[in-house]
C-alpha cells in the first residue's frame, strides 16, 4: 500500500511538471549585471531601429513580461531575474542587439535565429 502511494505521489508530482512546463510561458524578467562574465547574454542599445535583432518595449509590471516577444521587465533582485544581460558599449561587442521601442504592439523579433538567447 505505502508503494502505490509512493509511484502515485511521483507521478501526480511529474504530471503537474509535465503539464506546468507545457503551459507556462516564460518572462522576461531581465536583470543588469556589472560585467559581461556575469551575464548570459550581452546586449547593446542601437539607435538604428534595422539594425536591431530585437524591438523591446520596457513594462512596468512583471505581470506584463510574459513570453519571450521583447516586453522586458528590469528586476534588480539577480534571483528573481530569468535573465541576466550586459550591456555593452559596442555593437560588435555584444550577442544581441536591441532597439527600445514606444508600444508593446511594436516589440518583436527581427532576427529569430537570436530568440534562443533569451530563452531558459
């Protein structure tokens, strides 16, 4: 009896991880890191909005950052941070480049072979 409960209780646990996995969506929640070996990615702001890789548009609410289509919400605890960037002073410099748009209807993807780099 206490083996039943047990294969039941680790496939109740697997279930809701399964399925958790299958529908959550990830967020954006993005934390600044001071160097570029401390971050996952390296990011550089360009001023060019063709030549970014990414339209990211800063929300307010983590709430709002849900899914990897560029609504980012900066956290400045590093373990609540889904991931963390550097910024860098140089295009060349960097892995992703981003351009800071005005609407969340105009955050998206340019270049989706770089969509990989900000996923968990």
């Amino acid at each position: 009896m206490v083996l039943v409960k047990m294969k039941l209780k680790k496939l109740v646990l697997f279930l809701f991880g399964f399925l958790g996995g299958l529908f959550s969506v990830s967020g954006q929640v993005i934390q600044s890191v001071g160097s570029a070996q401390a971050a996952q990615v390296t990011v550089f702001i360009t001023d060019d909005a063709q030549q970014a890789d990414l339209h990211v548009f800063r929300v307010d609410y983590k709430k709002d950052s849900k899914g990897n289509r560029g609504h980012w919400y900066f956290q400045d605890a590093l373990t609540y941070a889904d991931v963390k960037v550097y910024f860098t002073d140089t295009a060349a410099a960097a892995e992703l480049l981003i351009y800071f748009v005005d609407s969340p209807t105009q955050a998206r993807w340019l270049n989706r072979k770089k969509k990989q780099l900000l996923e968990k």
